[in-house]
C-alpha cells in the first residue's frame, strides 16, 4: 500500500490511504507533484517577475495547464470571508430597501439571506476542503448535479461578475461627485479602470492585499458606525442637532417599523442578495491558498460574524438612525452615494467630516467589488476553459500565475460604464443590474443541490460522515433550509416582479427587470446540453472519490480529541471562531 507523505513544496497534507478511507488513493499523485514543480518555478523567477512587472511575466508557464499561485495567506482568507463582499450592495443599495420595506423589513430580509449564506457557505467549504478546484466551485455542479447545468452556472458567474465590474466603476465615479469636483463622471471611470488594472498586474497577491486592507478599511467604518450609532440613540450628539436627545427606537414607531407591508418585505430581498453577492469567493479563493484544508475552515468561520455584525448590527442601527420617509433616500438604487443611508445619518448627526469618511468608506468598496468582480469571473473562465466548456486559450496562465486572457476579457467589459453617461443611460443601467441581481442566487441555489448530492453518493458508495474532514455545521439539513429560502425569495421577487411596488399595472418591461436572470440561466443551460448532450446525474454515476484530496488523518482525528477535550464553552467557541 503507498505511503503518501507530506510535500514541504505542496504545503497540502497527505496519509497512507486504508480501506476505511477509500481503500486506493483517491487524489493522484502527478497533480500534486505537478502543482509542487510549478510553485518551484514560480519561486525561482525573480521578484518582479513573480509580480508579474517584466516581460517574462506574460509568457505561458510551463506544465500542463490549471495551475494558479498558491501564495495566498490564511490572513487573506480570513478578510475575504469577513469583508470581501461588502461593498455599495450594503452601503447604498440599503436605502432603496429602506425606502421600499422599512427598518423592519430590512432586518428581516437580510437575516433570511443571511440564514441562507450561512449554510451555503459552510456546505461550500466542506466540498472545497474534499475536493480541490482550481479556478471555479461551478464545477461541483457539473460533477454532482448534471454537466449541463454546471456549463450554466459557470457562464452565469462569469457574465455575472463581467456586469458587476461596470456597474461598480459606474457607481465609483458617482460617487466622487459628493465632493463637487466639477470633474467629468467619465474622467473618474477612466481613472478607477486603470487602478483595477493596476491591481491585478499583481495577479492573486495584487487582488488578496488589496482585499485584506480594503476589508480591514470597511470593518473598522462599521464598527465606528455603529459606536457612533449608539451614542446618537442616547441623545448624544452636538448640541442643536438631529440626535442631541433621546432618540431610540423612535423610527419603528413613526413613521414606522414596515413601508409597503408584506410585498415591502419581498421587494428587499433582491437588494439583501446583491448585497451579499462575492461571499461565496472565499472558496474559489481558497484554491490560491497554501493549504486550503488548515485555512479554508477558519474562514469560513468567520462568515458568520460577518452576517450577525457587519450587516444585521449595523442595518439594524441605519433603521434607527434614518427613516424610511427621508425623500433622500428616494430612487438612491444602487448609484447614488449621496442617498446611502450610512452618509445620511452621518450628515444629519453633524459631525464635521465623518460624512466624507463614510463615502470614502463606499468608494474603496465599490472598486474593491469591481476587483473582486475580475478575479472571479476571470477565475472561472479559466476553470471553464480547461474542462472544455470555453474556448481553450482562455486557460492561459502565465509565469506569475495570472490568467492572462480570462483576465483581459473580464476587464474588456469595463467600457460599458460609459454608456450610464448618455440620455439613455439609466435605462441601460437598470437592465444590467437586472442581469446580474438575481444571478447569484443560481449560483448559491446549485452549491446547497451540490452539497446534498454529495452527501447521497458519498453515503451510497459506503462512506461514512467520520471520513469528512470539514463538515458543515447543519450537515445536508442546513443546505435543504438553504435551497428553500433560495426557493421563497426567487417566488417573492417573482410576486414583485408581477405587482411592482407603488400600485404600478404589471408590465413586461418591469417584469423582465426584476427577473431578468432566470431566463439567461436558462438559455445557458440549454446551450449546455446542446453542447454536451448530458443530463441530470443519478447516484451511482456520482464519483465521489475521483480528485479527493488525501488528508492527514492522524493530524485530525488529534485536533478532534483536543477540541473534544476542552469544556463546553471552549467547543462552542471552536465552532463559530
């Protein structure tokens, strides 16, 4: 039997595979070994070149293709996960939902997507730490649900990040016009296209810093936020102003807690879902990292915290602190930073400056979203491209690790920014952000069905739970409530969709608007199976040992017996740190 032991180039634990754990090696061995000779390679090219600042950088690395860099730091990870993807979905889109549901309807919309995130991406994080994908989790679709709907959900991410990155730059150069620079909006596009540029030159170490501090920025406004938050609530801010008395929860009872009652409610949750859309990069990103299987649990983790407090805490505060009558608010969308509802708040308490600072907060998130936007769609392009479902130059990696062409046709998108300048713009704007609102909720949707036909074969083939090294906190319970939450919210903004809010007539227009995605997805899908002419998969024809990653046993199962170890405070620490 072979003795698989750990590769100090790897950085990725392996053990002597027993007939309790799959009998044969399920992880093959030239993958490993080739992905150990790349980082060698990669190691020994010079600085600049390992950025990718030289012409040597640009050239095609050698090996067999789908071998990205694998320098991405368990601190990288950790921030993507906490505030990756808080960006103008939370900063601005919240006053439209304000606007539209009221304080209560914000809460409770954004916790339901929250419960749902929550589980699809603790059941992401056990396929990830199972199985290691280079360059895109649609693949969990294709291998556990049907190849054809795989092609769908890797296009639909890709064209999903590929809209988001105008919209982001379109937003970015609005909101510079808070200051009244007197400067073109397309000056400020240009400008914030080129820093996007500049960044991912870089490649993954240009996009993890830039989210590592980013994040770092992003956490520390909302803290502030919500600091300032309850001293405002006490009456305790200058003399004269809005908050300079008790104030409290006054908003939940004038002019109330609801706008627009139970279809207020179904109205948010396109804006909580966009505002929540990047969470799931923590597993793409997790294949760039050194070992995903010690890090990518850790991070995952941490998204909790990032629900209950980045987003519930502080929408909670911005329900207290602005109402929901406030006209500024009015038609914010998701392009006017001047109708957030966090630079609202900050304006009317009179606090010198912070108003500023809040905007500079959302414009560091929104180019941070559109980076983010490139390194996900680019990503898996590349994924997509190597299993045969893209052109295959788009598989191109060059020597600092870089998807080079993926990259490029991401970023080629960004002109369309300019189009939000002319007469018509705003209608063209709305027809991307239709395109791309609902989209993420497929792709959550297929990593819940992923993880649940995962767990079937797994247990049709004769394994256990105890052979999952990572498993998700509500096992396959956890992603049946994450699928039926994506159900209800897909049927309530269907239910919008049809009746608009403000007694509108239904429209086919105002429909399309609201439920744009469906019908692309579909259109993917049926490409797919004209193209691969596969469908839906039935148990037995589930490999679910096929690029398993070999673990080190003896390392978990002795970090499982610490963990059970310690009392029982410790152990429920464990589980949410």
């Amino acid at each position: 039997m072979a003795d698989f032991k750990k590769d100090p180039e790897y950085n990725g634990y392996s053990s002597s595979p027993d007939e309790k754990h799959g009998g044969a090696p399920p992880y093959d061995d030239s993958d490993q070994l080739s992905l150990g000779r790349d980082i060698s390679e990669w190691q020994s090219l010079g600085f600049w070149t390992r950025n990718g600042c030289t012409p040597e950088s640009f050239k095609r690395r050698a090996g067999p293709t789908g071998n990205l860099n694998a320098n991405m730091k368990p601190r990288h990870l950790h921030m993507i996960a906490i505030g990756g993807s808080i960006g103008a979905g939370l900063f601005v889109g919240s006053g439209s939902a304000l606007s539209n549901g009221g304080p209560g309807a914000l809460i409770i919309a954004f916790g339901i997507i929250g419960v749902m995130i929550f589980n699809v991406v603790y059941a992401l994080g056990e396929l990830a730490v199972m199985f290691p994908v280079s360059g895109g989790f649609y693949t969990y679709s294709t291998r556990f649900i049907d190849p054809s709907w795989g092609f769908a959900m890797g296009w639909n991410y890709v064209f999903q990040w590929a809209i988001v990155l105008p919209l982001e730059l379109t937003v970015a150069g609005l909101t510079v016009e808070y200051w009244q620079a007197g400067v073109s909006v397309a000056v400020w596009i240009t400008v914030f296209w080129f820093a996007i540029i500049f960044i991912n030159i870089f490649g993954t170490l240009g996009y993890a810093e830039e989210e590592f501090w980013s994040s770092m920025l992003k956490l520390i406004a909302i803290v502030l936020f919500m600091i300032i938050g309850i001293v405002l609530c006490a009456g305790g801010g200058p003399a004269g102003g809005k908050y300079d008395s008790y104030w409290g929860a006054g908003t939940w009872y004038n002019p109330g807690a609801f706008a627009n009652g139970f279809k207020g409610v179904c109205a948010v949750f396109v804006t909580a879902a966009f505002a929540f859309s990047g969470t799931e990069l923590v597993g793409l990103a997790a294949a760039e990292s050194a070992n995903p299987a010690k890090s990518l649990p850790g991070a995952v983790k941490q998204v909790f915290w990032r629900i209950t407090l980045f987003y519930i805490l502080a929408l909670f505060f911005v329900g207290l602190l602005v109402e929901h009558t406030d006209e500024r608010l009015l038609g914010s969308g998701l392009s006017d930073s001047q109708a957030s509802p966090f630079v609202i708040a900050a304006k009317d308490a009179g606090l010198i400056g912070f108003d500023s600072f809040m905007n500079v907060v959302i414009l560091v998130s929104v180019i941070s979203i559109g980076n983010s936007g490139v390194y996900g769609g680019s990503r898996t392009l590349t994924a997509l491209a190597e299993q045969g479902y893209a052109p295959r130059f788009f598989a191109y990696i060059d020597k600092s690790g870089r998807p080079l062409f993926s990259t490029i046709f991401i970023l080629a998108f960004s002109p369309i920014a300019y189009v939000s300048l002319s007469a018509s713009g705003e209608v063209v704007f709305a027809w991307l952000l239709a395109l791309s609102g609902l989209a993420a909720l497929f792709t959550w949707g297929s990593i819940c069905l992923a993880h649940i036909r995962f767990r079937r074969a797994w247990a049709y083939h004769g394994h256990t739970l105890d052979e999952i090294p990572f498993q998700a906190v509500f096992g396959v319970y956890g992603s049946w409530i994450g699928l039926l939450l994506i159900f209800l919210v897909l049927v309530a903004q269907f239910a919008v969709a049809l009746y608009p809010l403000g007694g509108d007539p239904p429209s086919a227009e105002a429909f399309f608007q609201a439920y744009l995605a469906l019908p692309v997805v579909l259109l993917f899908w049926a490409g797919g199976f004209l193209w691969k002419r596969a469908g839906w998969l039935r148990t037995p024809q589930i490999n679910v040992d096929l690029n398993r990653r070999v673990v080190d046993w003896d390392r978990i199962n002795g970090e499982k017996a610490r963990v059970a170890a310690m009392p029982a405070w410790r152990r429920a620490m464990h589980v949410v740190f």
